[in-house]
C-alpha cells in the first residue's frame, strides 16, 4: 500500500486535470494519447535528467523512489540505542565546534 496518500491524490489530481482542460477545450480524448507526442515528452524528459545528473545517478532515483514511497520497517530500540551510545561517545570526546 502507498503510504504517501498525498502523492497519490496529486497524481490523480493532475492527470484528472489535463484530461478535463483538454476535453473543455474541444479536444478529443484519443487525441491526447498520441505515441509520437509521448515518446516526445517522456524521452526528452529522461534524456534531459541523464544529461544532467549522469547514467549512474539516474538510475539510483528507481531505488530512491521505493524506498520512499515503501520505507523499511525501522526498530524505536535500536534507534534510541544507537542515539544513546552516540550520547555517551560525544560526552567522553572533545568535539571542535566553530
């Protein structure tokens, strides 16, 4: 399930609207979807991001977008643990503060 409910609803949203903008404007539906047009849109948009973040990047943002949209399960133990030790680490160094 897709924790993020407002990117949902803003996906849908968005897409409801070109959909409604195009026909309101007399357009036909089918006309919309045109391969040509989208394989237009959708390849410069990705061929744009490669350009300007790098191949090795861009495909890291795959990985990056599951791991928001379906975090890992995250222990409260271990993470109080590991800020507790880090408490105690930083009480016994000197840390340079400037």
């Amino acid at each position: 399930m897709i924790k993020k409910i407002g990117a949902l609803f803003g996906l849908i949203l968005g897409i409801f609207s070109i959909i409604g903008a195009f026909i309101i404007e007399g357009g036909v539906l089918n006309k919309l979807f045109l391969l040509p047009a989208l394989i237009i849109v959708f390849g410069g948009t990705f061929a744009a991001t490669i350009v300007g973040i790098g191949l090795e990047n861009f495909f890291k943002i795959f990985k990056l977008i599951r791991i928001a949209y379906f975090p890992p399960d995250y222990d409260p133990f271990k993470i109080n643990l590991c800020f507790r030790r880090n408490g105690e680490r930083s009480k016994t160094r000197r840390f340079a503060y400037y």
